[in-house]
C-alpha cells in the first residue's frame, strides 16, 4: 500500500483505529508532542516562534485589507445609490380615480 503525498510515517504515524478507541475510552494516548524523547532545537524553536509570528501578522493584515475593501464598496454603493436617486426616489403623484 503506498503513503499518501508529504506524509513521514516514521516521524508523526497517523491515528489508528485503537488509538481513536483508546481516545474515547479515556486512555492517555502518545502524540509526538508529548513524546519525552522529541526535542526541538533551538533553531528549531525560533523558527516556529517566527513562523507563528508572521501568520498571525498575516491574519491580520487580511482583516485590515477586508475591513477596508468593504468600507470603500459600501461608501461607493451608498454614492452610487444616491447619485442615482434610489435612496430617496422622488414620490409619484397619485392617480386620480376615474368617476
């Protein structure tokens, strides 16, 4: 059976079967996080605090850019509505009834 793509068996071994039962019996299960043995070099470290960094800067900056891309469309469609007289529409006379 071949691995899927980007996948390292050897290093982060998906979840089982035994270890989703185990998950909801309640046992403690291993992740490679809480693996003793796994140690994360300083480069290692300072590059994940950098990277953890500049996505959050990066979340952010895309809500900035939304925020202000909707505030320019929602000024232009007021402008837009109003120079074309649908904000306010001048009101029809009323048609006189025929007796």
């Amino acid at each position: 059976m071949q691995q899927p793509p980007f996948h390292h068996s050897n290093q982060e071994p998906l979840p089982d079967a035994n270890d989703i039962q185990a998950e909801f019996q309640g046992k403690p299960t291993v992740w490679h996080q809480e693996d003793p043995n796994f140690q994360l070099s300083e480069a290692g470290r300072s590059r994940l605090e950098s990277d953890k960094r500049w996505l959050g800067n990066f979340i952010v900056g895309l809500l900035l850019a939304g925020f202000a891309i909707g505030g320019l469309l929602a000024v232009g469609l007021v402008w837009g509505m109003n120079r074309l007289n649908m904000i306010e529409p001048t009101p029809i006379p009323a048609q006189e009834s025929a007796e």
